[in-house]
C-alpha cells in the first residue's frame, strides 16, 4: 500500500523536540509520503525565526508535496498592531500565501483551508464562501481520487469538554463537504488523535483524522508527540488506512500505534 499523505499537525517552532524531530524525518525517509500536509500552529509565537526553523525542517522531509496551514498561534498574539495590521506577515515570508490552497497528487486531491481569523484569539472560522468553494473543488475532483479537507481547528470533538474547540460552522461544513464527496476531513488544534465518523445530509459517511503535536513540548497527558499516514490499496482505492504513529522514549523513534482501516463510501456523480 503506497503512503499517500503524512499529517504533520501543531509543530509548535520555538518549543520543539530535537530528538523527535530527527526522529521524524527518518519516517518521512523511510515511508516516502507523496504529500505532508502541516495543518497549523507552525510556531509557538509566530516569529520570523520560528517559522524559518519550521520550513528548514518541513523541506527536509522531502516529500514531492507540501502544504502549510496556519493556525492559531502563527498569528502574532502580544505585538497588538502586527496582529490587526499584518497578522500573515512572518507566515508568508516563510510559507507563500496563507490563503486557501489545492493540492492534487496522483491519488488525492486535498483541499487546504485557513480557519484562523485575525479577531479570534484562539478559535478558528469558516466562511460561508469557504464551505461552498470547497464544496465545488471537492465535486470537481478527478474520478478515483480520495477527497480531503486539511484545516488546522477541529470539525468534530470526540469527547464533550473539547466542543468549544470546534471550528464556527463545523456542522454546515460537514454536511456540504461529506454530500460532496470529502472522504477524510483533516485537524490538528487540539493535539489529541481520533478518527471518528462523520454524516453528510444523504447517506454518504466521511471521516475526521485530528493529530497530536508532531514534534513539540506542548502535549497532553494522555496524548504524546504524533503524526497520521494515510495508504490506500493500488487495486482498490476505496479501502483506506489511516495510522497513527507515535514517538516512543524508550526507542527513540516513532511507531506504528493504532490503525483504521476504512470503506470509503462512493463519490456522487
Ligand atoms: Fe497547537
Ligand atoms: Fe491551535
């Protein structure tokens, strides 16, 4: 099964881990993912330097492909003016645009969307043009491709007390975007990894893949450093297999922990 996509969430430069950041780049060399995909919070604080230390190391994974998201933390929180005026500012130095993004790939078309807002502190957006135009991208996609959505703040919450982590029109986006064909729906945020069924209005299920912190101080107690890599088999594109691989102490690497193997449900015509 080849690697198709490796989710690199919540990076956090300026608080990462040396040694798990070696770490892994040795899986992105070993697994030789067409595409990473970085859904947000790139630096701790949104400085130049941080985000110049984030794109030495995503470039050094050497995958064919590369999308960055912002997220919450990649805009300037104490420099009040930077934040009104210029809030992108040291993002695009490093980055390009932080503005929506598609990325096609032989077997993907993943759809990048910038859920943070300038007037949000913490949580994150969508737009109604937002929710239609990727509505639109993901209908208009190759035949046979898988359809995703990368966003850095959460569509869906596996457990009650992170609701309010939830992206403002998560259930409108969800809705569209599944009847449209999004099979998996990628986010980062709140660092904590889960697959979890998602509904559209018919009878079309997509799936959410939230990451942990890839490579930084900031994890949870139940929750340690982690990335996803997603497969599909050649001969049937439509069975997918989303891992999650953590960073393990005593190796000293990161390893394969958990796997979900999925149906993907038919595209609409
Ligand atoms: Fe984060
Ligand atoms: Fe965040």
């Amino acid at each position: 099964m080849s690697v198709l996509m490796m989710q690199v969430s919540d990076p956090h430069f300026g608080v990462e881990r040396s040694a798990v950041c070696t770490a892994l780049r040795r899986l992105a060399h070993e697994q030789k993912p067409a595409l990473v995909a970085a859904s947000g919070d790139i630096t701790q604080r949104a400085r130049g330097e941080q985000f110049a230390a984030a794109r030495r190391f995503l470039d050094s994974l050497e995958a064919p492909a590369l999308m960055v998201l912002p997220g919450n933390h990649d805009i300037p929180l104490f420099n009040v003016a930077a934040r009104v005026f210029a809030p992108y500012r040291a993002y695009r130095r490093a980055f390009g645009k932080a503005h929506d993004t598609v990325i096609d790939t032989a077997h993907m078309r993943v759809v990048g969307l910038d859920s943070t807002r300038r007037y949000r502190h913490i949580n994150g957006e969508l737009s109604d043009t937002q929710i239609e135009r990727t509505a639109c991208q993901l209908r208009d996609a190759p035949p046979g491709v898988l359809r995703a959505v990368v966003l850095h703040h959460p569509v869906v919450a596996s457990r009650a007390s992170e609701r309010h982590n939830r992206v403002h029109k998560h259930a409108a986006a969800v809705r569209r975007w599944v009847e449209s064909g999004a099979d998996l729906i990628f986010g980062g945020h709140i660092h904590l990894p889960f697959v979890h069924a998602l509904r559209g209005d018919g009878n079309r299920t997509g799936w959410a893949v939230q990451a942990g912190t890839s490579v930084s101080l900031r994890t949870r107690r139940d929750a340690g450093n982690s990335v996803n890599l997603i497969r599909i088999d050649a001969r049937d594109p439509r069975q997918c297999v989303v891992e999650r691989w953590d960073y393990r102490e005593h190796s000293g690497q990161f390893e394969l922990i958990a796997l979900s193997a999925l149906t993907l449900d038919p595209h609409p015509d």
